[in-house]
C-alpha cells in the first residue's frame, strides 16, 4: 500500500456544519464509494465542581499529535477496505454545543466504514496528545485530558 500524504488536522475554534457538509457533498463525485461513517464530537455543558463549562479550549503538541494522527490513518488503511479518510480536530476555544472532532471515513462497503471509523475515534482519545481546558460560565479554568 502506498502512504497516504499527511493534511492538516487542525482547525482553529469550532468545525462549523457547513464545512462538514460540504465534505460529504465533495464525495459524491466518488462514485466507488457505498458507505461512509461520521463521528462528530461535540463539547458538552458538563457541571463540575458545581460550575457549567461554557467551552473547551484545545491545544496539543502539535508535532506529536500530526504524526500520531498519521500512524492512526496509515494503520486504518492498511487494516480496513477504504476509499477516503479525513479527520479533523479544533484547537483553541470551541463553546458548548459545537463541532470539536470530525472522523469521516468511506469505503465500498459499510462494514468497513463502521469498524473503521470507531476503532480510529477510540485511538484519537487514548493516543493523541491533544489537551482540553474547561473554561466555565465564571472564565474560571480547569484542565482535562481529552479523553
């Protein structure tokens, strides 16, 4: 299998829904493709410690997480029948209620798109070195593994 170029993963602030849809419109024109698979992780309103998280803000070892991320799509490609794969995480502040990950895998068949996209989702949260920090409804911060 030949390796796949590296792109970059990275948006800053939120992934909005017009760049999602207009990624799966792109693929139509791929007419070898049955199936694909979407994950989309979303930052959650959480209450800790009695405080409402209003936001996440997002960084990583920006190095370390492109060529982690790229191990995780060569393996997927080498391991699952697929067509396409793109992921794409946010850095820097993305409020409750909006986009922060974005898997989307294709292949001819479902089977494949499934397997493929969880096992890739599973990998990013235990082996990505990207941080999140609560930014609560007080501005008061708080740090989280993205996990």
């Amino acid at each position: 299998m030949s390796e796949k170029k590296k792109h970059n993963v990275f948006k800053e602030g939120a992934i909005s829904p017009v760049f999602i849809s207009e990624s799966i419109a792109s693929h139509s024109k791929k007419q070898n493709i049955g199936a694909h698979a979407i994950f989309l992780g979303q930052v959650r309103n959480d209450i800790l410690d009695a405080k409402k998280v209003s936001a996440i803000d997002y960084s990583c070892y920006r190095e370390m997480a492109e060529e982690k991320l790229h191990e995780i799509r060569e393996a997927a490609f080498a391991k699952h029948d697929l067509v396409c794969m793109h992921i794409y995480h946010s850095l820097g502040e993305v409020k409750a209620g909006e986009i922060c990950l974005f898997v989307f895998v294709s292949s001819k068949h479902r089977k494949a798109s499934f397997e493929a996209c969880e096992e890739i989702v599973e990998q990013i949260k235990k082996d990505v070195p990207i941080w999140g920090k609560e930014i609560f409804e007080d501005e008061s911060h708080g740090w989280k593994v993205n996990k």
